[in-house]
C-alpha cells in the first residue's frame, strides 16, 4: 500500500503522479457508469479537487460502489447504445472501456509501486 506521502509520487515530472491516477480513475468510472446508467455524473472532478490518500481512496471506492448497478444491467439492455467520448457503442462496450482503462491505469501503478520497492497487490502471494 502507497505510503500518504507516496501520492505526490511521480516517476517524471510529464506523467501524474500516484494520487492524481487514482482521482483520474474514480472520474473515468464515474463519467463511464454514469452514461451506461443514463445518469447525470454525481461526482465531476475527483482527480483534480482530491488530493489526501483518504480521500481519493474514499472517492476510488465510492466509484466502484456507483458502478456496481451499471455492471449489473440486464442482458437485453448490454446492447443498448449510448455516446461515450463522442463515439457511439453499446453499453457493454463502454463497460468493456471502463475495465480495459482500469487495468491500463492498474499497469502504471504497479510501475509506481515497483519503483518504491513494493510488490503490487497482483504480485503477491494469495493469504490462507
């Protein structure tokens, strides 16, 4: 786990450092489910406004709390389309957007985990 003092962290001074990745995927998730949902977003701007560890971790985690009911549509709504960032799809791709950019931003955090001499959560070894 990231160090407090760790989210200002950046590896080079062009890329966002641990914390403001956090607020930037708690907007992404919240910008994503909020258009499969057909709901206005509840909570703009997180990566900028937010900049405690408890805070962004709080906001990370109430993303993933408001998409649950998008990841829970039912399957005759999945081809449903929408407009995500100016293309039109259906929800399940903006949903298939949603976790392909989650794990594209998990990737650079194990990068910054790594460089701080920790072992990201996928790299350790499951508990009894």
């Amino acid at each position: 786990e990231m160090p407090e003092a760790d989210y200002a962290f950046k590896p080079t001074p062009e890329v966002r450092s641990f914390g403001r990745i956090i607020g930037h995927v708690a907007d992404a998730n919240y910008g994503i489910c909020s258009t499969v949902l057909g709901k206005a977003n509840p909570s703009p701007g997180v990566e900028k406004s937010k900049t405690s560890k408890a805070d962004l971790v709080a906001a990370l985690k109430a993303s993933y709390a408001y998409c649950a009911p998008a990841y829970s549509i039912p399957d005759d709504e999945t081809g449903a389309k929408v407009k995500l960032f100016g293309q039109e799809m259906t929800k399940l791709g903006a949903l298939l957007v949603d976790v392909t950019h989650n794990w594209e931003h998990y990737g650079n955090l194990v990068t910054y985990l790594r460089i701080k001499g920790m072992v990201p959560p996928s790299s350790r070894p499951p508990r009894p």
